[in-house]
C-alpha cells in the first residue's frame, strides 16, 4: 500500500496520530516493565529464589528488537505526519 492509496479525514488525523503514539508509547513502557521484571527474577536466582530456577519468565514478544520496532514505527510515523497534516 502506498500514500497515495491511504485516505484519510483530515480533521480526525491529529487525534488519530496521537491516538498512534500513545498506543507506541503504552507499548514501549510494557517492555519497560518486562525487561524490569526479568532484571529482578535474575536477581532472584542470584541470591537463592525463587524455589525453582526453571520458573523463568516468558517474555511476550518472543524477540529482543522489540524496542527497535517501536522505534522505527514513531520515525515513520514522524516522517509522514508532514505529508499528512
């Protein structure tokens, strides 16, 4: 799909970019949040817990470029918002 092909209501396009960017940024705090858990339950394990070294966390993504994807998605999303607005 290209530009050309997408149509989109001009007056609804600021709050749909917005709208875009929160979802990003929800997106990219979660990561945040898992990575954070992950650090703790490896700290766990250092220091003796919890009971069973095997009960690892599965991290949602399944990838470690999640980040990354986030990122390129908000370049994107900056690139065209000029040709869109």
């Amino acid at each position: 799909m290209k530009m050309a092909d997408i149509t989109v209501d001009q007056k609804q396009l600021p709050e749909q970019i917005r709208t875009i960017r929160h979802a990003l940024h929800i997106g990219l705090d979660s990561f945040g949040e898992v990575e954070r858990f992950f650090e703790h339950h490896d700290g766990l394990l250092r220091f003796g817990g919890p009971p069973d070294p095997l009960l690892r966390p599965i991290h949602p993504t399944g990838t470690s470029n999640s980040v990354s994807a986030f990122a390129a998605v908000l370049r994107e999303l900056d690139m065209i918002e000029p040709e869109l607005l």
